[in-house]
C-alpha cells in the first residue's frame, strides 16, 4: 500500500522537469515547423515570380524588335548624358560609334570603357536568369533546393541577382553574411547531406577543391574540435578518409547525396569546368544560370539538363547588338544586326549598352549561333578577340591556341591540365638575342616535371592548327613557344592580384592572355620545371 503514495511523491518531485522538457520539446517543434512554413512560403513565392517573368520572356522572344526597343529606351533613360533624344534602333545605331573594351587599358591605367551595371538595377536578364534558373534547377534536381540542401563554397554567388527574399529564405548550409571562404567551406564539410554545390565561378572553386587537398588535415582538425560547431569527429574522420583516397570523385564521397554543381560562366571557365568534372566532381552535373561580362548579364541557360554552355540571348535590357565576324580576319564589319537578323551557323561579336551611359562597347566575346528561341538566337560562346595572341600578326585566337594545348597535353603521359596563361615575350622581355615567341605558363596533376620533347610538342601542335603561325615558325620570324610548369598555388596567387585590380574582369571573366608585366610575374615566380 506504502507503493502508491511513493509512485505520486516521485511523479510530483518529477512533474517540474518533465513540463520543462516537454516546454523545450515543444518550442524546438514549432521552430522547425516555423522554419518549414517560413520555406515553403517563399517556395512558392519563388516559383509564382518565375511563373510571371517566364511570361515575359517568352512575350519578349516572340516580339523581339519591339523588346529591344523598349530595351534601348530603358538605356536611354538611364543615361547621364545630354543627346540621349534618339527616339528608334537606326537613329541610334547610326549616330553612336562603337567602341572596344581594351583590356591593356583597364588593367594600366584602371579605366573601364564599359561602365558596369549599377547594382540596384542589374536588368531585366539578371533577375530572369536567377528567378528561371533556381525553379529549373529544382525541376531537373528534385529536393536540391531543400531545405539545408545546398551550401556555396565561394564568397560569390552564381546567381546574377541577389534576392534577399525569398532567396535568404530557401535556407542554404552556411553561415549567412560570412566573409570569411574558410568558414563557407567548413560549414559544408560539417553537412554530409549536401544535394548541391554552388561557386561564383568554376576557376574559384577549382581553387576551393585545391585549398581542401592542401589544408585537409587543419581542417578535419577544426571539425573533430567543433570548430565552429559541435565537435564531430566522426564526420573529420570522414574527410580524411576521403582525402586518402585522392581527388578523383572526391566530391561524391564527401557528399554522397550530391547531384550538381552550380557555377556562373564566363570568359576563361572552359578549362576549370573539365578538370573539376575529370577529378574532383566526377560523376556530377554542371549548371550554369547565365554566361556574364563585365556589362552583366549577356545569356539565361533555361534548360539546366541540355549540354553545357547553350544560352538564348534575350531582348530585354542591357540592349545587345552583333557584329558580324568574318572569318579568317578581325576586320570590323560594317554594321551590327538585331537579333532577329542572326543566322544560324555564323559567329558574331556581341556589342552591348547599358542604362549607365550610351556607349555601345564591343565586348570582344564571340558567340556562334546554334539553334533558335521563339525569334531569339541560342548561341555558344567561342572565345574573346581581347585573348588573342600575336607577335608577328599571326593572330592565335583563344579557341584555337586551348585546342593545341589540349591536343598537346594529351600526349604528356599521366597529365592533366588545370589550369593556363600566356603571355607574349616583350611583356617579360625574355626575347632578347632571339625571336619573339610565347611563354606559357601551365598547372598539372599526374605529372612533376616536363621534358623537352614534351614542350616540344606545344610548338608542333600550334604549327598545326595555324598554317600563319608555321609559316613564320619556317621562316624564323617567330620563336618555339617556351612551356613552363608552375607550382601549387601560382594561379591562386594570380587571381588574388586580378581581384585587387579595381577594373578587372575576375571574377567573372578569367583572363588566358595576360598583357601586364605584374601579372604575368606572379606565374614567372613560381615556376617548377
């Protein structure tokens, strides 16, 4: 009988701290379902805007004329300056020039031809591209914009405009507002559950993937201590394992969940998107919402699982313009088209202007036409007239020089290209006593030093891709192309001073050609072989 009472005497000195626990159990309940109400509110807040601005786009592509003419009055209105009375395409075609974009230029003296787009108005393609993207991205990715789905490794986003809501909302992995890279990184190596990876650019998060292989150990380290966090040395035990195991797929054996990797393009990403996909994101698909330059937004990728680097060119604002490029020369054409005018097959150079000023700049970005949208052209970007090569007006363009490095480094036994920049002998005056040439400057994996049969064939390759360059390789008017292997970190050390240079194109834009000495010192001093 002495039983019950002692059973109600121990329930009542209990009462307290269950009704506490039960109190924590219940706010930790309501948080969560908060925080799931909070997402799915801005899901589809999300998804109604794109539902909206896929209207537009698709209104704007089959009335293209009157699209860029509202485009251009959008620019028009925007100008701070005192003839901007042109009231159609012609009168304004006509009585602007077109200018170049000089990269010489902006990285001497720090001018910038073509004024970047102010950040409170990124245009019309800029929100699209971002809006389209992220509902794309989540109908050919199911569950990847999940909550704690996703986590970006780089200070930059990839997507071109910032949506502070519903963006901040859809809850990705990552301390919100950090500015420190090596927190981004540690944040995503504490989430095993990671659906996808997202980077400004795919040289930036090369250079992630090869900070990780260099401070793996410090940084499993920082997770087995909790650092930040709680301490989980399960999951550091994890990191060293797969570090153990060497780059190829590391990427899926750190995240086995993951399915893409989201990066924006530009000038100069063909390279690292290769590696990355050969080594360390074997197996994952890369999705790029829009290709960017230094005016914005030029291209929206609207079909995440169609081959990469396929973009329409919309008639909204910035305005954008093509000027017919003739091939087998660089000489100007005589007019620009609208983009109903672009015919399929055919490479054009892209000209664009912004609401900033009415300069219409010639971005120096080449575009083949592939295909058609409504009346928009879908094109591929080619390569960058400013990333030519030429000591003796051979003209080594920027596709064809990285198609003869490639074919080149294929016959390296064991490597693998990562990365590459040239420059043109006067810039380091190596041509003293001898003939001006080239000096390459090369990043590998699978290979230490270089023979000279093997920086031979560079030459052999470029002589065969360029009967201009043979001839005056026969004739001695040009030198052999000089290859140089650089070590861990040159190109890392490259973009730092690019991204200190106020009028840079990195990021986006990844330079191949480098015209200032500083520059091209930075790979000059840290080569290996």
């Amino acid at each position: 009988m002495l039983l019950w009472p002692l059973l109600l005497l121990l329930l009542l000195l209990l009462l307290p701290t269950l009704a506490l626990l039960m109190q924590q159990r219940s706010q930790d309940a309501r948080l969560s379902w908060l925080a799931g109400l909070q997402h799915r509110v801005a899901w589809g807040a999300l998804v109604w805007a794109a539902t909206w601005q896929r209207w537009r786009l698709e209104q704007s592509t089959l009335h293209v004329h009157e699209s860029q003419q509202q485009a251009l009055r959008w620019c028009l209105q925007g100008a701070q300056r005192p003839h901007c009375s042109f009231t159609d395409i012609s009168t304004f075609r006509n009585h602007l020039p077109l200018t170049k974009a000089s990269q010489t230029q902006e990285e001497e003296n720090g001018e910038q031809p073509l004024p970047p787009t102010a950040n409170q108005d990124l245009g019309e393609a800029s929100l699209q591209a971002t809006v389209l993207g992220l509902v794309a991205l989540n109908k050919a990715y199911p569950e990847v914009l999940a909550q704690g789905g996703t986590a970006r490794l780089t200070l930059t986003s990839p997507w071109p405009q910032p949506l502070p809501w519903p963006g901040n909302t859809l809850d990705r992995v990552g301390t919100r507002g950090t500015k420190d890279p090596r927190a981004l990184l540690l944040d995503a190596l504490r989430s095993p559950g990671l659906r996808a990876l997202e980077a400004g650019t795919a040289v930036e998060l090369l250079d992630v993937f090869l900070g990780l292989e260099a401070d793996g150990e410090e940084l499993a380290g920082a997770i087995a201590a909790g650092n930040p966090g709680a301490p989980l040395p399960e999951r550091a035990a994890e990191l060293r394992e797969a570090l153990e195991q060497g780059p190829r797929g590391l990427a899926l054996r750190l995240w086995p969940k993951l399915q893409v990797v989201v990066t924006l393009d530009a000038g100069g990403q063909a390279e690292a998107v290769a590696a990355l996909g050969a080594l360390w994101c074997q197996g994952l698909a890369f999705f790029s919402p829009a290709y960017a330059a230094s005016g914005g937004v030029l291209g929206l990728n609207l079909q995440p699982e169609q081959p990469y680097g396929l973009y329409l060119l919309p008639p909204g604002a910035p305005f954008i313009e093509l000027l017919p490029v003739k091939e087998g020369t660089q000489e100007e054409a005589a007019s620009t088209l609208l983009l109903t005018e672009a015919q399929q097959g055919k490479e054009y150079e892209l000209v664009l202007t912004d609401h900033a000023s009415l300069t219409r700049c010639r971005l120096g970005d080449v575009v083949r036409v592939v295909g058609v949208y409504n009346q928009c052209p879908v094109v591929r970007f080619i390569y960058r007239l400013g990333q030519t090569l030429s000591v003796r007006g051979e003209d080594i363009g920027e596709d064809l020089f990285s198609e003869a490095l490639g074919r080149a480094v294929g016959q390296w036994p064991g490597a693998k290209l990562l990365d590459h920049g040239c420059v043109e002998s006067s810039i380091l005056d190596s041509s003293a006593g001898s003939a001006p040439h080239y000096e390459v400057f090369v990043a590998l994996r699978g290979l230490r030093n270089l023979s000279e049969e093997n920086r031979d064939k560079l030459d052999h390759c470029l002589q065969e891709a360029s009967p201009r360059y043979k001839s005056l390789r026969f004739w001695g008017s040009v030198g052999p192309a000089r290859v140089h292997l650089v070590g861990q970190g040159a190109f890392q050390a490259l973009r730092a001073a690019l991204a200190a240079c106020p009028s840079s194109p990195f990021p986006p834009a990844m330079p191949r050609v480098l015209r200032h000495r500083h520059l091209a010192q930075c790979l000059q001093e840290r080569v290996v072989s």
